[in-house]
C-alpha cells in the first residue's frame, strides 16, 4: 500500500524541527518570517545549551567557547532524544558523547570519563528512591553480619581523577593506576563522594555482589587474593572501612 501522506500541518511541522535543528542547511517553512524564525532559533538553543552547561559545569569551564558552541550545535543537529524530559537530557548529551560525536582533536583525554561523571552526580540527586531500611539492621556488626551496600551509592572507576578536574588541573596522561570513586546520597538528600583505594574498592565490590557471606568472610577473601602473611590486618583495616562507609550512608547496615 503507498505510504498515507501526511497532513499539511504536519509538514510544516516536520520542516519547523529540521530547520531548529540545523538552519544552515534546512531551509525554513515557506511564508514564515525569518524574524520570527530568529526568535524561536534563539530560544531553543539557549535552552538547551544552558541545561547542557548546568549539567555539565566543569565540562562547560574548561571548554573554550567556540568549541563548546560548536559541540552542543553538533549535538542539536545530530541527536535523536528519545524523551522530552529536560531531567533526561543530561543523559542524552552523554550518549551523544560517548556513541554520535566525531571525536576532536583538541579534546582532553579525560572528556568522557568527566562527563561520565558529572552525569553520575546528577543522576543520583535525581533518583527518586529513596533509602528502605526494611530488614536491615543498622548498627549490626559488619563482620558477624551480612553488610548491604545502599542503592543510591555507585562504584565508579576510571582512568583519570575525574572528580579532580578543573580548569587549572587538567592531566593529560592517565596516571598508572585507575581511581575508584563512589558516588552516593545519604538520607538527608545530600550526594557526596568517596574515594577509595584498590583494597577498598574491592570490598564495596565484594559487598555490592554478596548474598550470604557476612563481612568476616569477604575479607579473608581480600587478605587471600592479596596473599597478605597476616589476615587480621586486613580484617581490622577492612572494618574500619566498613564503618566509614556506614558513616556516609554507603552501606546501611546488615541483613
């Protein structure tokens, strides 16, 4: 069957978004003045280039302004959203990033990894979960008990210091080991960070993936893998940890 035509108001609507999206090559609805054409060109674009930029405030600080503009033209052309949420536009700014953009050749070498996580910190103060504390015991012991991890803490690793970079501390080589950071909201609906060294980060990751072995048994797993000659100092380092995390609402407790 031949394709239904579609109505005229929808052709001017279609011709109305090519033409936001990209006027230098979509020629606008014929019989519109390009006057008011102007208004509206603005209008969408310092909307969403001012949400981009809000979401993305050290991104947008290290990036010069003709490269910025062009990047968020870029993305006003090319992006096909799929949600009209403005919340959810952080998000699509990152896919755009990470699978769409043509990467540049003055792009810092940490720019997906900041983006990563400038959109992780948005995300979590934006989850509408909150914490349950159904079955959870929250001054239970963490090495006779099951220690749970909160749902609003994320276990993030990267090549570079993302939650570092600034405008004056921009490292162009990766240092030789990752950086483990995690990325919460505690109770009081305050997001924060926490970064963790390698034994740690293990440990939360241990716990993140744990059903049934209580805190004793994870770290002997650690002190195991590390071949440490003396367990209980990694026990007792471990717990330590593992109190610090509670301390901030990363963990929660024990089953």
């Amino acid at each position: 069957m031949p394709a239904k035509p579609k109505h005229h108001f929808q052709e001017i609507q279609y011709g109305f978004t090519r033409h936001m999206r990209d006027p230098e090559n979509q020629p606008a609805p014929s019989g519109i003045e390009d006057r008011r054409m102007e208004i509206y060109r603005g209008l969408l674009y310092r909307n969403v280039e001012g949400f981009i930029a809000n979401s993305f405030p050290v991104l947008r600080k290290i990036t010069p302004d003709e490269r910025w503009h062009a990047m968020i033209r870029d993305y006003f052309k090319r992006h096909q959203s799929h949600t009209p949420l403005f919340p959810k536009m952080p998000q699509e700014f990152l896919q755009y990033l990470e699978q769409e953009r043509d990467a540049d050749e003055n792009d810092p070498p940490f720019l997906l990894e900041l983006a990563h996580y400038e959109w992780i910190e948005l995300a979590v103060s934006l989850d509408t979960r909150d914490i349950s504390w159904t079955g959870i015991n929250p001054d239970g012991d963490l090495l006779e008990g099951i220690p749970v991890m909160s749902p609003l803490a994320l276990l993030l690793s990267y090549q570079f210091p993302a939650h570092t970079i600034r405008p004056e501390l921009q490292p162009q080589e990766a240092p030789e080991q990752p950086t483990y950071i995690v990325v919460y909201r505690d109770r009081n609906h305050k997001v924060g960070f926490t970064e963790l060294n390698p034994v740690s980060a293990r440990l939360l990751e241990m716990i993140r993936m744990n059903t049934g072995q209580n805190g004793r048994r994870l770290l002997e797993s650690i002190a195991a893998e590390l071949k440490h000659p003396n367990p209980e100092v990694v026990i007792n380092g471990g717990l330590e940890t593992m109190q610090k995390l509670l301390q901030k609402d990363i963990l929660l407790g024990v089953k």
